[in-house]
C-alpha cells in the first residue's frame, strides 16, 4: 500500500493516480477513471477531480493508495 502525504486540505483523484506513479499521465488516469477501473473507499468512481481526503482509500489495478494528512 503506498500512501500519499496531504500537502493541502485535499487532491484530486487524478492527481492522486499520478502521483503515486499509477497512472503515467493524466490523460491515463482519466481514461482509467472513466472506463469505471478506479475505486476510492470500495465504490467506483468516475470521478476525475473528486476531492480526496485524509483516510479515503484508492485501489486501481491490483494496487492501494491510502490518503494520509
């Protein structure tokens, strides 16, 4: 599980993907979001600038991301 470190209140989920080198660009973590390949927290999300939070949990491709303040 990688875990990515808060610098502002929240990121977005596209961010989130790419940051954390789970998607090359943000063109691959759109399209990975919009084919419904992205879960945040256990549900599917379609949502590229969904706001993330300390807690909220990210699993795409067999990987997890965990959000931490």
């Amino acid at each position: 599980m990688e875990i990515i470190k808060l610098r502002e209140e929240y990121i977005k989920l596209g961010q989130a993907l790419k940051a954390s080198g789970l998607a090359e660009s943000g063109v691959a973590a759109k399209y990975a979001i919009e084919e419904g390949l992205v879960k945040v927290n256990g549900e599917i999300e379609y949502q590229r600038g969904k706001k993330l939070r300390d807690g909220d949990v990210v699993t795409y491709d067999g990987e997890t991301i965990r959000i931490e303040a």
